[in-house]
C-alpha cells in the first residue's frame, strides 16, 4: 500500500495554526501575572534594605551624638558642651550619612533631635543624664519598572523612609581647659 506524502490543505490545517496562537495567548495569561509579581517581590525587597540602612543610620548617628555632644568644645569651633547645631550637628548629620551613601543615588538625610515629650521641635541643648533621641529620614527612589508605581506610589516612584533611636546622654564628669 502506497502512502500519501501530500501535504494536508483544507480547513484541519488553518484550526492547527490556531491552536499555536491560542496557547501563545495562554502562556502570556499566564506569564505576566506571575512576572508582575517577581517584580513586586524584588522591589519589596530593596525597600525592606534601604529601610534597614535608614535604621542603622538611626543608630549611628545617635551614637555618634552621645559622643559628640559631650565632647570639648575647641574641636567644634566653641559650640558649647551638649548642643546639637553648628559643626556638632554637621558631624552627627555626617555620620547618619555614611550608612546612607550604600543606597545608590541617596539625598543628604533629614536628621533630627525630637523633644522626649513627643513634640515637633528640635532639641537643641541636653542635659547630663537626659535621653537623646535622633531621627533620620531618607527618600528611597524605586527603581524596577512597573513594580515602582504598585510598591512606591502611583508616578514619582519614591518613598519616604523614616527610623528613630536614642541612647542616654552619659556625658563627662570633668570640665574642659
């Protein structure tokens, strides 16, 4: 028996060559969901990072405080003992600054001294055993595309991260020549 080897016309061919549009159709149903939501996750993920750096700047600078505040006064261009403003400010924004600058394209961080009753006021002076509380806030730009418009707000794509710390003010039990 001889078989055929002519290719088959009619309508059985043009219903095959419509199946390999729908499953294209299918896998694309399929696929940008799920590619939307990898998007979603790793976006997610450099903001929980960039919010855990703004947080160790937090610390860092609260830190840097308890040390600079008490610290002589010459070294700071004779800003008094236990004042946060002029090159004591700059040297505690400084130190908040360096956790920061992993980020990739960081703004100079916001760096506060909140009063201990919950006020909006800066604190400027402290005293020997008083708690010194330092903020830090940063803006995160996101970065992946069409994650940043779900994750970090609708067109600017960017994100305010704010952390707050605070360690008690030890100081020096001497006076400074």
């Amino acid at each position: 028996m001889r078989r055929s080897t002519a290719p088959i016309a009619g309508p059985s061919r043009s219903i095959a060559r419509a199946e390999g549009g729908a499953i294209y159709v299918e896998f694309l149903i399929a696929f940008l969901p799920l590619f939307s939501f990898f998007l979603c996750i790793v976006q997610l993920a450099m903001l929980q990072t960039a919010n855990l750096i703004v947080k160790h700047a937090a610390v860092v600078a609260t830190r840097a405080a308890v040390v600079i505040l008490p610290d002589d006064p010459a070294k700071y261009g004779g800003v008094g003992i236990n004042r946060a403003e002029g090159a004591r400010r700059e040297k505690i924004v400084q130190a908040a600054t360096i956790p920061l600058s992993t980020l990739e394209n960081f703004p100079l961080p916001e760096v506060r001294f909140p009063t201990n009753e919950g006020g909006d006021d800066d604190r400027v002076a402290f005293g020997r055993d008083d708690l010194i509380r330092v903020q830090v806030t940063s803006f995160y730009r996101c970065r992946v595309p069409l994650a940043r418009t779900l994750v970090c707000g609708a067109i600017i794509g960017i994100k305010r991260l704010r952390a707050e710390a605070s360690l008690p003010n030890q100081g020096a039990d001497y006076g400074y020549n």
